[in-house]
C-alpha cells in the first residue's frame, strides 16, 4: 500500500484503482435497478504483513494484499449480496445487479452529490506499517523471545509473533453519503512451552493488540509486560491442578473476564436475533434483566481499541451504546435494518469482515463499568470458589442464553484467601441467570489489551472486551468430580 497521506482527507483514495465518482453512481444505479429500496457500496483494500520466529529463526513471514467490493441491494429486509476481486466497471455493474435481483421490479436512481462524511479520529497514526521493514520487524520477534528465554529457566521454547494490517475501506450510499477510513491493526504474541518437575510440560501465551502504527511498540514497557506475562502464565501451569466440580460462586478478575460479557450477554444483545425473537432478551426491552450496581456498554470510541471503529460498515458514526443501564436493559446494538425495526437510530454497528461478506449488528469494546466494591474485598468475602484470570474462548446458544467460556488460568478460593493454582476449567452458566447472580462489583474497570476476534454467521470481527473484578454467586464448574 502506498502513499495514504490522503486517505480521509479528500475521499478519493481508491481513483488510483480507477474508480470515478462516475462510476460509483453507475454502480448505485445498478444496485437499485431491480426494484431494491437501499444499498450500499464496499470498497476494500488491505495489506497485512506477518513474522514468526521460533527456534532462533524466523520461520515464516508473508504479505498478503486483498482489494475489492461488495454490493448490498435491500428491499426491506431482504437483503442480496454480490462481491468483485475485479474493479473493472464491467465487473462492478454484474456484482451490483446480482445483488439487485432480490426484487422483480425494475427500479430508478436518481444520482445525488456525493457528501465525504467528516469522521472522528479514535485510532491517529504516527508510524504507518507502509514504511516498516522486515529489517524492523525480525529484531522485534527475536529481541523478546531472547527476553523469554532469559526470564525462567524452566522455558523450553519460544515461538514469537508480529501482524500488522493497514486497511482502507470506501462506503458509499445513495443518500449521498461517502466514507473513507483508514483503519490500522497491530497484534504481537509470545508463546512459550516450559518443563517442570518429572519432565511436566507447559504450554501459555500473551498478546498485544491495538489499531495502531509501529508507534504502539515505542512504550518498552509494554513489550516488557508481554513477554513477562508470557513467561508467568506459562510455569504457573507447571504448579496448577484442576478445582473441585460443581455450583460455587465464581469471582472474575478485571480484564479479560469481559468474556462473561460477550459471551453471556453481548451477543444476546445484537439486534438482529431480538428482531428475529430468537434471543432471550427479545421481550426484556426496559425491564430488570441484572442487580442495580450492573451497567454494560458496547463503545465504538475508546481510542486505539482493537474493537475501536471511526464509521462502522454502513456509513453510520459509531457511539458509546448504553445497554443495561443499574440493571435495566436499556437498548440492543444496532445496523441499519434492526434500527428501521425497531424505530431507533443506528447505533454505529452494523460490522462486516471484509467486502465478501454483508453487515450485521456486531460488538465492538463491551465492558461493565465500575462498581464499588474493593477488588481485595471480593475475594475476602468468598467463602470457597474460584478466582478466574486469564482465558482462551466461549460460545453462547442465543436462543438458551445457554453459555460456557474456558478459562486457562486461575486460584482455589478457601475461607476468603486465594490458596492454590488451578487451570484449564470449563464455567458453564446461562446469561439471564448469571446476570441476576452478580452481587459485587469492582472498582477497577480494565479494558483487556489482548487481540480477540468475535465469530458470528460465519465472519470473524476484532473486538474489544473488559470489566472490573466481579464476582457471580453461582457458576457450574467443570473441574474433578
């Protein structure tokens, strides 16, 4: 990808690739030429560049370029979809009115001018990876897992990661809407396998990630952090065991146990499944779903998140979106269909993975805010449970609200006081039910700075999460019978 400079300033970042204002109301044309309603044109082009290292040397590296547009053709909430690798005019009219023929009627568009939406600015670039070398890049991978290795004895192998992706994307609508984002991605990961007493093997990791240039990895701090907690999630497993099985209250330390929120909560929330009534809180709009020391928002705009967004898929400004609000379920997050549905405004969430695929409501950074509660003082008033502090997964049923997360690394909690290590645990719970057992929240609200994606209909999406420690009364735990 070369010279961005203009990327964001004038909209016409992709004429180098021979696309005319002309040719965009063509395309419009075509798109609602088959009677549909609304639509929507996706320009995408990206460049993602990655490097591995294990063993000392760097074992792959890679640059992968994609470019193309998808078509989105609406009549109600019908909606055809139709993509091009090909940014020929020729190709661009068939892609258009194949996502077009969703209805039997022909259709007119009148053009309008095109107006370059101003966007906010939530992820500002000051080392773009266009200008970074392998001559940057392999020193970095090898510099921290030689760090690793000279932390603990105990570490056997290292294998070390950095990906960074730019991404310039084009929306552009009949209404006469035009967006151009550049959108930055930066992910590094440390994996490190140590050996314990009697030959016992371990395997864990960390990650960073951020939208974010060369500029994020300036903070040596922060690469410090990676690789040390790397090394300590790795051999606290050479200690840890499994915890008793069954119903006991579960504390969450803050960070990455925002997973009980994206999980139990988040996606029960989107609003395409209430639109359908397949979610649980289909029929809970204004009502008690959670205690009153329980507020939850999706926010597009906490700056340099990886679930951070300027304009979301369909040319709607993202927003902080309040959900629950002191346990009263306030609102779902929106695209543009679900908020035609239900008489809302967009709330900046209609997300798509790339130009092959269509938007639908999807997280961003989902959080819990702060309570009041002293994060030392949860665990001292539990009694027995566990203590939860790093995962790797989770998966929901919405219809159920039926959900379970995996969690990698943890503590036995026994009269109030973290007693021994314990790992690999299953938390199996159902989200209606889990919020309603929330009975303390902390005051250390912190937003996890790892790399998590969110699968949904097929798409994987970069997302944010967090919450401050919170402990849920009751949780099914799968650990030893």
């Amino acid at each position: 990808m070369t010279d961005l400079s203009s990327v964001q300033a004038n909209g016409r970042y992709f004429e180098r690739f021979g696309i005319t204002r002309e040719w965009l109301d063509r395309v419009l044309g075509a798109a609602l030429s088959g009677g549909a309603t609304d639509c929507d044109l996706y320009f995408e082009h990206s460049v993602t560049t990655s490097v591995s290292l294990s063993d000392g040397a760097v074992n792959k590296a890679s640059t992968h370029v994609d470019l193309g547009l998808g078509v989105r053709a609406r009549f109600g909430e019908q909606v055809g979809y139709a993509y091009t690798e090909d940014l020929s005019i020729e190709a661009m009219l068939r892609a258009a009115k194949t996502a077009s023929a969703i209805a039997g009627s022909t259709g007119h568009h009148t053009p309008v001018d095109l107006a370059l939406l101003d966007l906010p600015s939530y992820y500002p670039v000051k080392k773009r990876w266009e200008a970074v070398g392998m001559d940057v890049r392999v020193p970095m991978v090898r510099a921290w897992e030689e760090a690793a290795f000279k932390q603990d004895a105990r570490i056997r192998k290292v294998q070390t990661h950095l990906v960074d992706t730019e991404k310039v994307v084009l929306v552009v609508r009949p209404d006469g809407r035009l967006a151009e984002d550049y959108q930055p991605m930066t992910r590094a990961t440390v994996m490190c396998s140590a050996e314990g007493a009697g030959g016992r093997l371990e395997s864990n990791s960390y990650n960073l990630a951020a939208r974010a240039g060369l500029e994020f990895y300036d903070d040596q701090e922060r690469q410090d952090r990676m690789v040390r907690k790397a090394v300590e999630r790795t051999t606290f497993l050479l200690d840890a065991g499994k915890p008793p099985a069954g119903e006991m209250p579960v504390v969450m330390a803050a960070g990455a146990s925002g997973i009980l929120l994206h999980e139990a909560i988040g996606h029960g929330l989107e609003a395409d499944f209430n639109r359908k009534g397949i979610s649980i809180y289909a029929d809970k709009l204004n009502k008690k779903v959670a205690p009153k020391n329980v507020t939850v928002v999706d926010d597009g705009t906490v700056p340099g998140a990886r679930g951070a967004i300027n304009v979301d898929d369909e040319a709607n400004l993202p927003e902080k979106t309040v959900l629950i609000e002191e346990g009263v379920l306030r609102g779902y997050m929106h695209d543009e269909i679900s908020a035609k549905h239900y008489g809302v405004a967009p709330t900046g969430s209609g997300r798509r993975q790339s130009f092959r695929h269509h938007p639908i409501p999807r997280m961003r950074s989902t959080y819990m805010e702060p309570g009041e509660s002293d994060p030392a003082e949860i665990i001292a008033s539990t009694k027995s449970g566990i203590y939860c502090t790093s995962f790797s997964n989770g998966a929901v049923q919405i219809g159920a609200g039926d959900f379970t997360f995996y969690m990698k690394t943890g503590w036995l909690i026994e009269d109030g006081t973290l007693t021994r290590p314990i790992k690999d645990v299953n938390i199996i719970g159902n989200g209606p039910a889990a919020l309603e057992q929330v009975d303390m929240v902390g005051n250390d609200l912190v937003l996890d700075e790892g790399g998590w994606t969110c699968g949904k209909d097929g798409q994987g999406v970069p997302v944010s999460q967090g919450q401050p420690t919170v402990r849920v009364a009751a949780l099914t735990v799968g650990g030893e019978g």
